[in-house]
C-alpha cells in the first residue's frame, strides 16, 4: 500500500474552521479503502460498498417567496430547505400544505429541476442549520440577488453541498459560512462540491449520491465574502465559474482538493481575500488538468492571486489582472508548479513580490511566459527559483535572479530547466544611420522576445512593453534591427525554448547616441496601467 501524502498544514488552517485530521493526513478514497488497502483487498471494491441513494426522479419548478427558515413543516411557508428536500426525495409532494403545494409545478418531458427565489429586495435567509446537501442531478438554483447567511448564534460550515452532477448556482450572495470547532468538518467554505464520501466517513452522512466526482457544476453572477473560503471543489469533473465576485473571504476565495479537472475559472474578481489564512486568492491542488483561467480580476488579495501547489497536470492563464496583491504575505502574482502550464497576455502591476515565478521543486518546466506586461514590481518579471532555495521565502516570493547556467546539473535544480537568460552582447548599444542593432545570445533556436523597460531604477526589466521577436539560431546568436528608437530607451529580453519553457529577464540595456554620457540620460516613460474595477481602486478591506 502507498504511504499516505501528507497535506501542508497550511492548507487546513485551524482558524478558518477546517478539521485536525485533514491537517495531518491527507485522506485517501474512504475508511473502507484505506482497510481494503492494508489488507491487499481491491479498493474499488470496498468504495462500492458505500451505501448510494438516488434524488427525486421527479422534477419540479418551485418558486419560493418567503425567506424564513426553520424545521421542515406542512404550514403556510415554502422554505427552502423543504424546495431542496423535495428534490432529494426526503419529502413528497403530498407531505406538503396545499399552501406549499401551489408553488410547485411537476416537469415534464425530462425538464430539470429549478428552485427560484423570488424575495423582497435585500432580503436574506437566515439559515439556523446546514441545508440538505444538493442530490438532484440538472438542478438549478436562482437566487434572484437573494442573500443566504447564518443565523446570527449558529456558525455553519457551508452555505450550499453540491454531490451531484449538472447542477447550477445563480445570482445568489453567500456570506460568514465558517466553523468555530477545527474538528467538526473536512472544508468549510460558502459553496463545497464533493462527492460526499469523507462526509459518510466521518459519520456526517448516512449515504451518498455517487461515487464519480460531480461533473459541470456551474456557479455564476453571484458574490461570496466573509466565508472561511469561497468555494471548495473538492471533487469536481468540469466545474465553471465565470462572472462571480470573491470578496474579503478569510481564506482562498477559490480552493481545489482532491480533483477540480477541466476547471473553467472566467471573469471573476477576486478582492481582498486570505487576510486570516490561506492568503491566495486563488489555491490549485490536486488534478488540476486542463484548467483554464480567462479574463479573471486579482487585486488586494493578501498573496498570489493564483498559487499552485505540487498539481498534477497543466493549466493555461490567459488575459487576466493581477494588480496590487501581496499586501499581507509578500508573494509572487502567479506562482506556478508543475510543467507545461501556459501563461499568456497577463497585465501583472503594482505587486508585492514577483511577476511570475516557477518553482525549482518539485521539477517543473516547459511552462511557456509570453507576451505578458508588468509595472512596478518588488521582484523579478519572471523569477525561476533554484532547489538550492529552500526557505518558505523561495515558496511564496521566489528568490531573484539567478546565475548564468554553467553546468548541465542546472537543468534539474532550477525552474523551467535553467532556460538561458538572454546576455545582451553589452549593455550600452547605438544607433547606425537611422537603426539600432541589439544582438546577444542565448539557448539555441529559442524564441527571443524584446520588450521596453518604462521604469526607472533596477537592473532587471520589468517587461513594460512589447517590442518585438525573434529566433536565435543554432548556436544561440540573436539579432534585432530597431526603427523605432529613441536615445534612452531602455530595454530587456526573454528567451523561451520549445522544451524547457521560458527564462528570467536579460539584465537591462540602453540605447545610447554618441553624446557624453552624462547627456545620454536614460528616459522614463507613462506606464500604460488599464482601468481598474472600483474595489482594486478603493484599496484593501
């Protein structure tokens, strides 16, 4: 039997709530396999042995008015806690009121089930326990702007359970879901998605749904904030998340465990989380294989805005803003392990840390960096870390520029295989007639990127603004013939090679003309930042 992997502990923070036990181990399938396991039993065998019901083959369209909430009765109010546990098959329709039974439509002709909340504007449901988990597979839930929160005496680990599959979240807003007792729950969040298994493990549930991870699970248009973590895809198959607000959770507004493939992370915001623990806005774990993170907004989460940590398979980050994040634990923008990830058209500005960093360890590269911008860094653009760096300082900030690779040792101790640095032929260049010539060398047939730097002060970039692009040939020479030029500029490169991914910024040259020195001062331009959200604009909460 495979010895147990540990978690890191900070993953499982007690002060968000999240059990002792989670915090040591990191708990495989069920208890059943773990004894099947020792025993040289077949594991799936024993996971079958986990008693499964089946939801409502009936489906509803329920439209809900009230927002009480409270032990489930056939009176004159719908909640729903008795709308999600007519779906699961744990009431009927004729165990409710005529009352209640004048807001439920059965479905035909295979149409799924839907829960519509239609309150008063600004109303709220106090929930006074956990909801019945979500069974029923194709189930929507609209919440209308509607808001659900703990009662004020009653902590609750999570808002809404999701262990089935095709199931929709709308419109809703989910706030304070958290857990005083680190032992009751394995994740607390406002929405968690699993299949439920640890939960039958520990005793919370007397069955589950499936076995399979939850397939499509989507939640849009909606706000979580003050959880102990946004949304925990514990085990999820596809999951979507697109046009959602992420506010001023404790932790993470976004958490993986176990399984979260195929993940469709998209135009979301991600403000000011993680100031309790868990300070990333967004923490990947586990089965993470084509992930996509698209359009998405990261600004005053306390760390990274995206962080990843010992991932199995590869992920793509594309068009998104990072911008003031790291104000509580200095780190990297977007901290990268594993290989093959692709990160690309990113505006990177005004971090507490590094742009992109890619860990040393465990091995990771091929991770191509291109035609991403950044400003006012306390850090490399991108920083490849060393093994050598072992600190909790190189796991969360990287460790700055490293030497010149020197020895073919360097390709497994260093990010992305050590791509060679572009070394400019000197760090002064001049104009010919109405042409600049900027020539260097770097790993053979990389892809040399050239960019502007727009800042003033340092000796490594940042890549401030695209210039142009080549291919160094087989020995590794490079060459760029400027039009556009102006005596001052000041510029910096990257290389990426097709097999070990992309290297750290060139150290800073300058267009010179042929004045004396003193009269050849370097320029500072206006660094283009965009429009930024009003809540990046207001500063952290």
């Amino acid at each position: 039997m495979k010895p147990w992997k540990p978690w890191p502990l900070s993953l499982y923070d007690s002060a968000l709530g999240l059990s002792r036990r989670s915090q040591l181990k990191r708990p495989m399938a069920s208890l059943a396999a773990i004894i099947a396991g020792f025993w040289g039993m077949d594991p799936v065998l024993a996971q079958d042995q986990v008693p499964r019901r089946s939801a409502n083959p009936q489906t509803y369209a329920i439209t809900l008015t009230s927002a009480l909430d409270g032990p489930i009765a056939a009176d004159a109010t719908l909640t729903l806690r008795e709308a999600i546990a007519l779906t699961n098959a744990d009431l009927t329709l004729a165990d409710l009121s005529p009352a209640e039974q004048s807001q439920v439509k059965p479905q035909k002709n295979g149409q799924n089930s839907e829960i519509r909340l239609e309150l008063p504007p600004g109303a709220a449901i106090q929930l006074q326990s956990l909801l019945p988990p979500l069974r029923q597979g194709g189930l929507t839930l609209n919440g209308n702007g509607a808001t659900l929160v703990p009662a004020l005496a009653t902590p609750l680990p999570w808002g809404l359970l999701v262990m089935a599959d095709n199931i929709t979240l709308q419109n809703l807003q989910l706030q304070g879901f958290h857990s005083r007792d680190p032992d009751d729950y394995p994740f607390v969040g406002a929405v968690v998605v699993t299949t439920g298994q640890m939960l039958y493990d520990l005793g919370r549930f007397p069955d589950i749904v499936q076995l399979t991870a939850p397939q499509n699970f989507v939640l849009e248009d909606s706000q979580l904030g003050a959880n102990g973590f946004g949304v925990v895809l514990f085990e999820a198959q596809n999951p979507t998340l697109q046009r959602n607000q992420f506010r001023a959770n404790w932790g993470s507004g976004l958490l993986t465990g176990k399984t979260a493939q195929g993940l469709q992370l998209a135009d979301n915001l991600f403000w000011g989380n993680g100031d309790v623990a868990q300070a990333d806005a967004v923490r990947l774990e586990g089965e993470i294989n084509g992930t996509t993170i698209v359009g998405n907004t990261f600004c005053h989460n306390a760390g990274a805005g995206v962080f990843l940590f010992k991932p199995e398979g590869s992920i793509a980050v594309e068009q998104n803003l990072f911008v003031r994040n790291g104000h509580r634990n200095p780190a990297a923008a977007l901290y990268l392990m594993g290989s093959g990830h692709r990160v690309q058209n990113n505006r990177i500005l005004d971090q507490n840390g590094p742009g992109i960093a890619v860990a040393g360890y465990p091995r990771s590269v091929g991770n191509q960096l291109q035609d991403n911008l950044f400003a006012q860094l306390q850090g490399l653009s991108i920083d490849l870390v060393t093994r050598q760096a072992r600190d909790i300082q190189a796991f969360r900030v990287a460790d700055g520029p490293n030497p010149r690779r020197e020895s073919h040792n360097r390709r497994s101790d260093t990010g992305n295989g050590a791509v060679q640095t572009p070394q400019f032929a000197g760090l002064e260049f001049f104009p010919f007639g109405d042409r600049v010539k900027i020539s260097g060398r770097t790993d053979p047939d990389a892809t040399v990127d050239l960019y502007r730097v727009l800042e003033s002060g340092g000796y490594f970039g940042p890549l401030s603004e695209f210039v142009e692009r080549t291919v160094a040939d087989g020995e590794g020479n490079f060459e760029f013939s400027l039009v556009a030029w102006e005596a001052g500029d000041r510029l910096t490169a990257i290389a990426t090679d097709p097999v070990y991914g992309t290297s750290e910024p060139a150290e800073n040259a300058v267009i010179r003309d042929f004045a004396p020195l003193d009269a050849a001062a370097t320029i500072d331009r206006p660094l283009p930042l965009p429009d930024l959200p009003t809540l990046c604009q207001e500063g952290p909460p």
